[in-house]
C-alpha cells in the first residue's frame, strides 16, 4: 500500500512536469542531459554591493554548430563555465565543451552572439565578458569554428585578437551586421558603465558629455578582415552613462539599411539609430518616441500586428500586483524628474513598453505609439530577455518573457532597513557588514510571462495555460524549433538553478499549420538583416533575421513563420541584406524551405510610388501656445494628473462675412489669445489691443456669438488657474463685443472656479443666445466643483445667473469638460448634453427654457467615465443626432490592475485644510489604494503610526486603511467606462459603442468630424494625449491625431497614420476644419507647442 503511493505520487510528478495540456512542458535535466547552472557564489568581495550587475545572469545561443540540421545549445555562466550541448535529437543534448574547446571558466561572461565571421559556412561563437577590474579578463573571446571532428563534434579556436576583437569594454552583448553595405560583417558592442554613475547626481548633465573607452558603445567596423573602432566618427554616443542592457538591429524606417535599438538602464535614457548610408548614424529617440523604459533591460523587435512595420520592446521592473507594487514604490518625485528633463533626458517611467511602428514622418524618423499597457504586457517585474515570436502557430508574434532577481534592493521594507541601520549604526558605533546588509535583500521568485498575440494590439496573459508556472530567475532566453517538429521551443539561463528547457507541444495540441525557412548566402553579411515577407490565405506576415535578440542571447535557427488555418502560401519575398531580392512562388506548408543568395537578383534603381495620404502637412496661421511651468503637485500631491495644462481651445465663426470661417485660438497666462481671419486665401492675425490688455488670464475656452444682436459676431471666453483663489478677478469670464471689427471688453457675471467649457444656444426662445458654463474644478479642491451655471441673455448682451431658477440641478453635475446644446426630441427647444471628469455623460431636457436631469431617460445615467469632450453629427444618416465622446483610453496603469472600474474618494482626512483625493483600485475583487504609502502618509499623517512598515501597508484593503467614518464622509466618484466612442441615438435612446482599439490608446481632448472621404458619412478624427502626469503613471502620447473611416451601421475603420498622413506629436487640445482658398485645412491647437496645420488632398475614393 505504501509503495502504491509511492508510485501513485511520482507519477502525478512526472505528469505535472510533462503536462502535454498545456502548450509547453518542462523538461527535466535528466532528460534533455543540459545540466547547466549558472551558479553565482557571492561573499563578502563578490556580490551586487560591490558590482551592481552581478545577479544579471548568463546567456545562451542556439544554432546549428555541426551542420547535422539540429540546433544547439550554448550557456554563459558569470562565474561559472560556459557550455556548448550538442543536439543528438529527441531534445536530448550532450554536453560537448571540453571537446569543443569552449568550455571557458575565467572572467564574468555576459552575452553569446553567433557570427560567420570567415564566411566558411561554419557558426563561429563571440563571448562577452565584463564584471572584472583586470581588464585582461574583459577581453571579448572569438570562438572560430573549425567544422566537425569525424565523430560530428565540432571544434573551436579563440582568435578575437587575430580580428582586432578583443576589445576590454565592459560588455553586455555584441551584435554582428552590414551596417555600411560594403559586403563584410562589422560588430556593435554593447557596453556599460560602472556605479559611480548610476545614481541621481547634480552633475548628471555633464557626466553625458564625458567619454571613458571602457564604458561607452562602440561601433567596429571591417576592413578587409580586422577592425577598426569607427566610434567617434559614426554618430554614435559613448559617453559614462550608457548602461547597455539591450540591443536590437532591424529596419526600422524600412529604407533597406539597418538601424540600431540600445535599451539603457539608470538614468540615460533609450537610444535609436537610424543608418544614414554613408557610415554614420543619426541619434532620433525624442523624435520617434514620446517616452521609454526608465531601467531599460532587454528587449526584441518584430511586427506585433502584421503591417509589414518593425515595433519595439523593451523591459524594465514594474510588478504586477499592487502588493508587489507597493512594495517597490516610494515618493513621485516630479521635481527629481523634471532636473533630468531639463539636463537633456528624454520621458522615461518605469514600466515594459511596447512601441508600435506607424511609419515614418515627414523627416523619414519612424513614429512610435507606445502602447504597453492597452496590450497588457507591461507589467512583468524584473524582466531580462523579450522574444517575440509565434509559439501557437496562428501566424501572430506571441511573447515571452523572462525574470526574477536573486537580490531586490528595490524593495522599500530593505530601504527602510538600511535606513535605521544607519541610524543605530550613528548611535552604537556599529555598522553591519556587507553581507548581513545582503542578506536582508528578498529575492525576486517569479514564472516566467508568456502572453498571446490576440490577433492585433493586446495580448492574454497564459503562464498557466501554457505551462509556465514554475517560478525561477531566468536572464538570457532564446526560442528556436529544437525537434524540428514545426514549432518554436523555449530554452532559459537561470542562476542558481539548472537551465529550462521548454518543449512546445503546439504540433499535437493545436495542429496548426507553418513554414521554415533556412537563408543560405556565401556571406554572413548578406544574411544578417534579411527581410522576409509572406503572403498566405489570409495573413501577410514581415520577419526580420538577425540572431541577437532579447538579452544576452542569439538564436540561428529557420526563420518559422505560423500559419494558423491557412494551407496555402501565394508568395514569400525575401530582401536580403545587401538589397537583393526574390520571390518565391507558392512554398508548401508544413516544411522547411532552403532559400539561396544565388537565386536573388540585385535590385537597381527601382523607384517606389509614393502612397497616397488623405492629410499633408503645410504653412499655416503663426501662433505658438506659451506654457508658464507650473507643477499642480505642490498644491496636491496626490492628483491623478495636473489641471494647469488644459488649453488651447478655438473658436471659429465667420468674422468678416465673406463666407468661411474665420478662428479665434486661445492663450495661456501671460499670453494673449489670436484671432486669424481668411483674406484673400491667407490667414491674417486681426491685432485686437484688449485681448493683448487681458494677456494675464489663461483662456480656457472661447465661444463666438451675437450677444447683443446687432448680427455681427462677439466672443465669450473663460479663464482657468489652479493656483488661483476660486475668487480671484483672473477667473472672471470676459465678454468682447464686435465693435466693427474691434473687440470691447464689457462685463459678464463672475464664474468661482476654474472654467471648463462655454456652449451657447437660444435656451427658451426668445430671440437671443443664452450661455451654459461648466466648471471644471474648484482651483486647488480637486475634485471639488461648482457643476455648472446657466446664464440668460437679455437680447443686449446682459447676462444674468439663473441657474437657481431654471437648472437647480446643474451645480451637483461634477468636472464638466465639454457641453452641447442639441434639439434631440425636436420641439424646438435645445437640451444640454455634457460631459465631465468621473461622472456619467448627462443629458438635460428642456421644458421651455428650464433644464431637469434626464440622464435616465436618454440612457446614459450609467456611463459613469473620465470624459473630456463631446462632438454631434448624424452619423448613421437617419436624421438625429448622435455624439462621439472622448474619454481617457485604457492605456493606463489603472486599466491593467483595475480595469472594470475605479474609484475616487476626497476628504479633508486629518482636517489640515486641504482636499486629498485617494483613487481606489479593484484588484481580485479587493479594493486598495493606488499611492503608495510614502505618498499616502505625507497626506495623512495620522496613518503614519498605523503604518510602520511598507509590507502591512502592501497588503491592506482601502477600507482598512481609511476605516469608517472617514471614507463614509469622503466625497465618492467612480468611473466604469474608460474607451472613447459613440453614443448611437436610438428612437431617443443612447446606446454606447467603443470606438476601435486605436482609439483607446491616450486621452481623448478633441474631436472633429468630417466627411473626409467624400462618402457623404461624416468620418471622425481625434487628437489628445496627457503628459503633466505622475511619475510613476508616465506620459500618455500615443495619439498622433487619428482617423476613423465610417463604413455605415456605425463601424468605423482606423486609417494607419502613414495614410492618414498625420505625425502630430504632443498634446492636442483642440482642431478644427476650416476652407481657406479653395483648400480645406484642420488645424491642431497645441498645448504648449505651435498650432499645426495640416491640407486635405483630394479625397480617396471611398470603399
């Protein structure tokens, strides 16, 4: 009975560990005979105090080293030997390092890289080393491959010095490739910096222009078999603080030469290179991207979403859970950022990101939009290496990731203790040592991530259903196809644990269908870079082939292309290297494919057509939007974004009465508003003195109307200031009559708050225009508001407060951010529709003149969000109005831990006379605090006693937290709903519908909707983005003013920016559609930035 369950529980454990239900097995050591352990030893002169890389692991390599079509196996250990497995089929390997001769055991070996560097056939292995002060032990090792003994092992003879590559850098990787065209291979070393500039430091912005040969990137070019350090001369930077941790070459402005991806750890931020073609590079990160990773590590580039476009990703540290969060986050230190912004350092947060390509601009600079967090995948904890590829055959890049850390000296528990360490060490005279400081540092024990392509922008997460649960801390990673049975296998370097390796099980679970594709060419330098398209039944998929990927790794094997259902192959164009090109015609399935150099031919001269683009970008009116710095945090600090930076809105009526539009832009403090009027085809600034008299208010928002009726057109504008006193004069609303073309300020009623939007309409028939103004918040009260204000004309201009009379209701409606008046049930009186920051979209009927909540009635009392601005059109052509609403999007932090809903709670908890909003998020179906407690405590003093300690907090409800009467007392707002849309009007009722994933990838602030197309459907364009955010919650810049096509029944197409030929970075605030001459232009209001302007060209024909 005893040995039954025996057996009984050593077969579960068999079974658990070869689970064939999930898409991956763990295999066993003893199975697959790779022992490998990158076994780190730390003491007390050895160890992460002393070498702040010393937990980064090793690498691996995986390629064909004997010729026998089996891909194997090579380990870096850091301080252990390097080891080569030979593939004797099966997944079973042989451990052959010693015969081989590259069983290395000196010096710190970081990344393996693979070469042909003589171009005999033969995969040649480079090593590189770092970690030791000798700088001998640094020197890169060059394994040349000698071709295979009788018995298939092949042998290796170290000749980096012979090539001129024993450089003693220290180096994380090296990547081997043409950068300059000329037919031989040249080598980019990826190099860090020590810790002495690692650290915030004053003299950070210096320290970028100090150069030290050990430390910085190099580039080495070839020449005729040596080569040389072209560094200084190729545009490269290699200044004290690259912290190489990632490197990936692709194409990525797809101009046929190859550029260069460094992800940087520590403060220097990210770089991307773009090859000029003559031998030198051009340094264009702030312009391709909006912000990166902060502790950039590994990272990889492939095409996500199958546009035939190479994106972009990076890893970094942000945990997933909110306890694993806390853990690790102290203080928002916005002034600490914004010294780094001013020094020269491009946007950097925290967190994974996943830059998605949208083609180049008009410079040739691809444009990314980062959008990790609407994919799902940018939460992974100590991440190392990225790999993209398709590990369930359906012919999208799935992707895996690897982490852990055997020391978190991030951990607030372990700063805290060395911290009071300190202080007892002042007090006794006593200091702890090194490894007892060590030894308070947890460990960071994780499963690997694996995410799910889900056939576009986001992915699944599937650590269980794929079989990845197994917790360890892996570094270097590679995937290749290890049984040559259709599908990609995962192998892993851990330290201190024997080496994964993973088996797919897709070719019996999925059975989906694949091609393999082998490049063979008479140079490594006409391979490496290759570009491969496919064309199958109902996918086009891109690749790129270049063996260094992830971290500290390289991978040599077939380029795997799944297939999903699809049977059948139309096409596969192969661009090699060197500009060479073929194609090949119908490839069967289900095989591997040889596709050789010697079948390509040279491609000379060809000419391609430039795509057609709906919008282009030209010369227009001269304004340039004026920010004064201000930072809202000081006033609170646990704001969710700053409120300063709201403008600039337009306004655009026809002044002169020629018939097309002319516009009013607005001006921030210190800045007077513009008002640019249509002569002659050209836009002419109207000088107007008193706007200039009034350049001390911040414009919020303007509206043009007749308030005196005398025909002619005034303008109404409303003011904004966070730091202002809610009564301040600067808040005052300013009313401008239209003297003849002159503007003349006269009275309006005062407005206690800071504006948020002006709609105008004759709200009870009298003949004249009536004005709504909504409050967007009480300046420094967040989220306090004075709702909104209904103010009645007396047909001369006179307005009049009659909210109390006629919408009692209006001051209880929260953060208004934009309203409408619109006759929606056609009685000739306009109800009032608006929207507002954590509260539901509203909809006031109008009972001849007097306003009710008739939210419920319309349908949208539950559409509970974070709206900023709402848009009318018949969208559906069925002769009522519809609206498109902006929200914030879901590519939030928030989105990813909470993403059905959010909370907000505001109270004067400890009675210190300020409001401290509390954003409260759902996770596991247990609400917690998004501050950490450091930013929580600094608020509310009182909990400072509570929470002594930083692993009590991680692990406390919001309710227990804020137990009782003060959360009962706190004012309480929620927001459900976070996509932008459309709310359809069905016989009087609104229904919802989400606008495409695009839309969704930043805030929304400005809609413009027209018939682009000329379809006779009014088509929706949108601008937006948030960069005065938290820290830790990071820029959301990922809308380069979209466009959405109207395919009728309310389906809207997404138009990739390269067609709509819109760039627009930065912060839109406003557009509009104007005529000028005989061209129709959109102009783009910019906060802080000039206003762009872009032509339409002549409408393509609609679908």
């Amino acid at each position: 009975m005893k040995n039954s369950r025996i057996i009984l529980l050593i077969t579960i454990f068999f079974a658990s560990c070869q689970n064939k239900d999930t898409l991956f097995s763990l295999l066993k050591s003893n199975e697959t005979g790779i022992e490998f352990n990158n076994f780190i030893d730390e003491d007390a002169e050895n160890n992460v105090l002393a070498y702040g890389y010393f937990y980064n692991g090793g690498g691996v390599a995986a390629a064909d080293f004997n010729n026998d079509g089996l891909v194997d196996l090579y380990f870096t250990g850091n301080m252990v030997a390097n080891k080569l497995y030979l593939n004797k089929g099966d997944l079973e390997f042989e451990d052959i390092s010693e015969k081989s001769g590259t069983g290395l055991n000196e010096g710190w070996k970081t990344g393996v890289s693979l070469v042909d560097i003589n171009d005999d056939g033969w995969i040649d292995i480079f090593v590189s080393r770092a970690g030791a002060e000798n700088p001998r032990l640094r020197s890169k090792l060059l394994y040349v491959n000698n071709g295979k003994t009788a018995d298939g092992i092949p042998t290796f003879t170290e000749k980096s010095a012979q090539y001129g590559l024993d450089d003693q850098s220290y180096t994380t990787q090296a990547v081997f490739f043409d950068y300059d065209r000329d037919g031989d291979t040249d080598c980019f070393l990826l190099n860090h910096s020590v810790q002495k500039y690692a650290g915030f430091s004053n003299l950070i912005g210096s320290y970028r222009e100090q150069r030290n040969e050990a430390y910085g990137n190099k580039l080495l070019r070839n020449d005729g078999g040596r080569f040389s350090n072209v560094t200084d001369s190729s545009g490269i930077v290699s200044n004290v603080l690259s912290f190489g941790l990632g490197v990936n070459i692709s194409d990525f402005n797809n101009d046929g030469w190859q550029d260069i991806y460094i992800a940087n750890d520590y403060n220097e931020n990210d770089y991307l290179y773009l090859n000029q073609k003559d031998g030198k590079f051009k340094e264009v990160i702030r312009e391709a991207t909006g912000h990166v990773s902060l502790y950039s590590m590994g990272t990889d580039a492939a095409d996500i979403n199958n546009d035939g476009l190479m994106d972009i990703m990076t890893l970094d540290m942000l945990p997933a859970s909110n306890e694993r969060i806390k853990l690790t986050s102290g203080d928002d230190n916005y002034d600490k950022y914004q010294q780094l912004v001013r020094a020269g350092f491009h946007d950097q947060t925290s967190r994974n990101m996943l830059q998605l390509n949208n083609g180049v601009n008009a410079n040739g600079v691809p444009v990314f939009s980062e959008i990790g967090q609407l994919a799902g995948v940018s939460n992974t904890d100590w991440s190392w290496a990225a790999l993209m590829g398709d590990f369930d055959n359906d012919g999208w890049k799935d992707i895996f990731v690897s982490n852990g850390y055997a020391r978190d000296y991030t951990n607030m528990e372990f700063l805290k203790y060395s911290t009071d360490a300190q202080v007892k060490a002042s007090q006794s005279g006593k200091m702890p040592t090194q490894m007892e400081i060590i030894a308070q540092m947890p460990p960071i024990d994780e499963p690997d991530y694996i995410f799910q392509n889900q056939k576009g922008l986001t992915f699944a997460k599937k650590i269980k259903e794929w079989g990845f649960e197994k917790t360890n801390q892996s570094n270097g990673a590679i995937y290749a196809d290890l049984d040559n049975d259709g599908d990609l296998d995962i192998v892993t370097n851990n330290v201190n644990q024997k080496a994964f390796v993973y088996r797919n099980n897709a070719e019996t679970k999925i059975k989906s269908n694949y091609l393999k594709v082998k490049l063979e060419s008479p140079k490594y330098a006409f391979t490496a870079g290759t570009k491969l398209t496919l064309f199958s039944d109902s996918l086009t998929q891109t690749q790129n082939f270049m063996p260094v990927r992830g971290f500290q790794s390289a991978q040599w094997d077939h380029v795997h292309f799944g297939l999903g259902t699809d049977s059948k192959i139309d096409s596969l164009v192969v661009t090699w290297a060197d500009g060479s090109e073929q194609v090949v015609k119908n490839p069967v399935v289900n095989k591997s494919l040889v596709v050789k150099y010697s079948d390509a031919k040279k491609l000379q001269g060809r000419q391609l057509a430039k795509p057609f683009t709906y919008w282009k970008p030209v010369t227009g009116p001269d304004f340039t939007h004026l920010e004064d710095a201000r930072n809202d945090f000081r006033i609170q600090t646990l704001l969710p974004n700053m409120l300063s930076y709201q403008g600039p809105k337009m306004a655009q009526k026809d002044i002169n009465g020629d018939g097309t539009d002319d516009f009013y832009i607005a001006g921030a403090r210190g800045q007077a508003g513009s008002l640019f009027i249509s002569q002659n085809g050209k836009w002419v600034r109207s000088v107007q003195p008193e706007f200039e008299g009034d350049a001390a208010y911040e414009d919020a928002d303007a509206a043009f109307l007749d308030a005196d009726g005398d025909g002619d057109q005034d303008l109404l504008i409303v003011s904004a200031g966070y730091e202002l006193n809610p009564e301040d004069p600067l808040l005052i609303p300013r009313l401008y009559i239209n003297a003849n073309g002159r503007y003349r300020r006269t009275s309006f009623p005062k407005l206690a708050g800071n504006a948020g939007t002006i709609a105008v309409s004759d709200l009870d028939k009298d003949g004249d225009l009536d004005v709504f103004l909504g409050v967007r918040v009480t300046p420094g009260r967040f989220p306090e508001s004075a709702g909104g204000l209904l103010f009645t004309n007396d047909g001369k201009g006179n307005f009049t407060d009659q909210t109390v009379q006629l919408a009692p209701k209006l001051a209880k409606i929260g953060m208004v951010t934009d309203a409408v008046f619109e006759d929606l049930n056609k009685d000739g009186y306009p109800e009032l529709i608006l929207t507002a920051d954590w509260n539901p979209i509203r909809v006031f009927g109008n009972n001849r003149g007097k306003l009710s909540d008739a939210s419920a009635t319309y349908g949208t009392a539950a559409l509970n969000g974070c709206w900023n601005t709402i848009k009318s059109a018949d969208l559906d052509g069925d002769g009522d109005l519809d609206f498109v609403v902006g929200n914030m999007g879901v590519n939030w932090q928030w989105n990813l831990t909470s993403p059905d809903s959010l909370a907000l709670y505001a109270a004067d908890y400890d009675n210190l006379q300020r409001i401290v909003p509390v954003i409260g998020v759902t996770e596991n179906g247990v609400e917690m605090p998004y501050a950490s407690r450091d930013e929580l405590l600094d608020q509310i003093p009182s909990l400072k006693k509570k929470y002594t300690d930083y692993v009590s907090y991680s692990k406390a409800k919001l309710s227990e937290i804020l137990p009782g009467e003060k959360l009962k007392n706190a004012q309480k707002l929620s927001a459900k709903i976070f996509k932008s849309g459309i709310l359809e009007n069905r016989n009087g009722k609104f229904i919802f519908h989400p606008l495409p994933v695009e839309a969704q990838f930043a805030p929304v602030y400005a809609i413009s909707l027209f018939d682009m197309d000329a379809n006779g459907k009014s088509d929706i364009v949108l601008g937006g983005n948030l960069k005065q955010t938290r820290v830790r919650v990071g820029k959301s810049d990922a809308n380069l003013i979209q466009v959405f096509l109207n395919r009728g029944n309310f389906g809207f197409e997404y138009v990739p920016q390269a067609k709509s030929g819109f760039f627009t970075t930065g912060e839109v605030r406003d557009l509009a559609i104007v005529t000028i001459g005989h061209e129709t232009q959109l102009l783009a209001a910019m906060n802080n930035a000039k206003l762009v302007t872009y032509r339409l060209t002549n409408p393509a024909p609609s679908k």
